[in-house]
C-alpha cells in the first residue's frame, strides 16, 4: 500500500517537474541559491505531512470497509430468510445461516449441493419450472415449494428469485410459510367438515321426515282399515299388530330425535337405579320375538349369571335403549338366519353383545358408522331405512355409562356389536 503511495507521489511530482520546465521563466525571477533550497525544504515537510494524511486515509478506508463487511455479513447470515446463491444447474454457490438452518444441514455440507435434492416430489417440477424461468425470464419469480428435511415434518417455504447481473448465478431468498400453509389446511378441512355436516343434516331431514311420514301413514291407514265392520278376528289382530310395531317406531324415531339434541346440549342425565340384567333381557326378548313371526329368524338371548348376580347398580333405560338400538340394526339388516344377544363377565365389566348372521360392514364404515347420521348406504335410494342415529346415540350413552362400544363384523358374515357397562352387583354392595 505504502509503496503505491510513494510511487503516485513521484509521479505527480514528475508531472509537476515536468509542467514547470516546461513553464517560461519571468524576468528577474530567479531566485537566489538559498532561497532555493528553503523552497525545496518546505516542500519536501508538505509532502511528507500530506504522506501522513494520506496514510491515515488509506488506514480508515480499511477499517470502514472491514466494518461493511461485518456488518453485511450480520445482516445476511441473520436475516429471517433464508438467501440462496444457485447456479444455472440449481447447485448451491453460497448461502446464509438462516437458510442453512431451514434445509437442517451445516453451511459448508450443503454448498455444491443440487437445491433440488431437498425438495419434494411432488413439488420439484415446479421448482425446476421457476429455476427456467429465473435464467430465461432474467425477471423476478416467484413459487411455492415442500422441502424435505431432517426433521419428520415437510417444512413449506416461498421462493423468490432473480439472476444477477451477468445471469450466471442467480439469487433466492427463502421464506418459511409452514404455519401459514398448516393454518390453511385446517381452514379447509373445517371448510369440508362443515359441507360434510351440511349435507349429513340435509339427508338427515329428508330421511326423518320420510321416517317420521311412512309409520304415521301405516297407522292412520290400519285404524281405518279397522273401522270396516267384516273384519276377521285374525286380520284385526293382524292390524292391531300393525299400528302397535308403527306406533312403536315412530317413537323410536321421535325419542332419538329428543336424545340427540338433549346429548348435544350436554342435558342428557345418568340416572342410577337397581336392575335386573336377566329380567330386561327377558323382556326385550318377548318385545323382539314379535317382530321375527312370519321371518325366518330365530332370535335368542343367553344370560350367563345367575338372576341375582345378574342384580346391578346402572342406568336401567339407557341400557335398554343401547340393546333395543343393537338389536332393531340385527333385525333390520338380517334378511335371514339368527340373532343372539348376551353379555359375559369380563374384568369386572359386563361385556354384552349383538351377535346376527346378517349382511355384514365392510371394514373402513366399521368406525364410521357410529358417528351422527352415518349409514354404510348413504344413496337416496336405499334399500334399509333409518336415520343414522341409533348408533351414535348409543356410544354417547355408553360413554356417560363408563364403557365402550366396538364391532367385529365381515361383509355377508354378520356382525357382533360389543359394548361394556361397569358391574356394580347389588349383592356384593348391600352387605
Ligand atoms: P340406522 O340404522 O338408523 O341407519 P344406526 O346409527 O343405528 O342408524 O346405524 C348406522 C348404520 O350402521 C346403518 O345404517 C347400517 O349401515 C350400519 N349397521 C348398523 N348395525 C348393523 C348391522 N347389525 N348389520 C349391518 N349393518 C349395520
């Protein structure tokens, strides 16, 4: 540095020279000898305090100039994006530590990497398609990719990048939009959630008042059948039998609507009482035996306790209501064959089920079907009526019951639904 110093100031001294021989002497200005030489001192004290000066110059020059640079380097390595400088074939020149960070990997293992390569699979043509596009375009472009990196989770980044000036190299800045893009995903499944539970409560309505029409109508029209006057003994208990199973469905019907809306409003009560588990299934069996005359189903339950044993604390019409559910689906969807319900003592729960040899459920509705208004044949022209709604209805009161409700079924095989309650027997307590 010193050296170029001194070689700039013998030049400009040798021009000066040069320019002041070149001058014309004026008359009588020639100066005396030690005038002279007080001349050339004078000089030569300016030229070595501006030799000073121009060293300090140069000294200050440096230390702004180091100062740029630390301070640049700051400000690009922790920028909040990530700065990418690509080649034209998308291999990494240079990158700052924000980036770095975002691909999970250290600087120095990441340059002569292919950017590419941590891009997913799905999103790479695109990546490619905006790498053309910033060497051909020699504009801004922008896109949206999915990185894959070391952590599980696929980190979702913005890109926006342009060439530099002789379009060799181009510059990418990265930025981070995960949380943007998860949020987005969740609008749109909530978006979806609700159309699904738009168009459920749609199809809702329009089976319900079909279910709530077709008993009404049987009724009104098996009363008025019964008014003619030369009925037979036999066809009037016939139709008698007809109001009686109508009646009984449209309340079926009506009492779900209520439960449901009382589950949904959190109203819904556990009222514990003592009952008899032999004693209701007894009843129930009579209750169904019914509905199987003229059908070719045999139905039949089998206590497995002893009546007292059989004696327990639990909510006596829920579990009536979680039964008759189970047991209407068997007969609904048993076109022929049996029925079997029961229950076993089990880890001091009580494990009943509904066993039929019915049509069965293909595996993916197995969990589906006890959501609200869920039916294996959602088409407007299905061959089961109902509503959607036992089911859901009963793994709610299960619940408030302390159990839980599964199926084991197979398509054209029949199912088995199992529900549990906790035993609580009145003998063991009372003493
Ligand atoms: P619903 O019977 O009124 O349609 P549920 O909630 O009781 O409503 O049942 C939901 C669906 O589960 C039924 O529509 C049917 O597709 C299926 N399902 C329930 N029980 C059985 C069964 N025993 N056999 C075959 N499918 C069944």
């Amino acid at each position: 540095m010193k050296k170029e110093i001194q070689t700039e100031i013998t030049n400009l001294r040798q021009k000066a020279e040069g320019l002041l021989k070149k001058r014309p002497l004026k008359k009588g200005s020639q100066p005396l000898e030690s005038e002279m030489i007080k001349l050339i001192h004078e000089l030569e004290v300016h030229q070595i305090e501006l030799e000073m000066q121009n060293e300090e110059l140069m000294l200050k020059k440096k230390e702004i100039e180091e100062l740029a640079t630390e301070k640049y380097t700051e400000l690009y390595d922790f920028a909040p994006s990530g700065y990418f400088t690509l080649s034209k074939e998308g291999k990494i020149i240079e990158l700052n530590l924000c980036g770095s960070q975002m691909l999970g990997k250290e600087r120095s293992l990441l340059k002569n990497r292919l950017f590419g390569f941590y891009v997913t699979n799905d999103t790479k043509p695109i990546f490619n398609q905006f790498l053309n596009k910033v060497f051909n375009n020699k504009a801004k472009e922008i896109c949206e990719v999915t990185l894959s990196t070391n952590n599980n989770s696929p980190l979702y980044v913005f890109l926006t990048g342009i060439t530099t000036d002789k379009g060799e190299h181009c510059l990418v800045t990265m930025v981070d939009i995960t949380h943007r893009k998860k949020a987005e995903k969740e609008l749109i499944k909530t978006k979806e959630k609700a159309e699904e539970s738009d168009r459920l409560k749609s199809a809702f309505l329009q089976n319900m008042s079909h279910e709530i029409r077709n008993p009404m109508n049987a009724i009104i029209g098996f009363s008025e059948m019964l008014e003619k006057h030369d009925l037979t003994k036999e066809k009037q208990k016939i139709f008698i039998n007809n109001i009686i199973y109508n009646s009984h469905k449209l309340l079926l019907n009506i009492n779900n609507i209520i439960t449901i809306s009382s589950l949904e409003t959190k109203q819904e009560k556990v009222i514990i009482n003592k009952v008899s588990i032999n004693q209701l299934m007894n009843d129930l069996l009579l209750l169904f035996e019914k509905q199987t005359l003229n059908r070719n189903i045999s139905i039949f339950g089998k206590p497995q306790l002893t009546d007292k044993q059989s004696e327990i604390y639990t909510d006596k019409t829920k579990v009536i209501q979680i039964l008759s559910n189970l047991i209407n689906n068997a007969l609904k969807f048993t076109p022929q064959g049996f029925i079997e319900f029961g229950y076993n003592l089990k880890n001091n729960n009580l494990e009943f089920y509904v066993k039929d040899s019915g049509i069965g459920i293909k595996a993916e509705m197995q969990g589906i079907i006890f959501n609200h208004f869920r039916q294996v044949d959602e088409k407007d022209n299905r061959k089961y009526e109902g509503t959607g709604l036992g089911l859901s209805i009963s793994k709610a009161f299960i619940e408030l019951l302390n159990g839980k409700i599964w199926v084991e079924s197979e398509p054209e095989n029949g199912s088995t639904f199992y529900f549990t309650i906790p035993y609580k027997p009145v003998d063991k307590i009372s003493k």
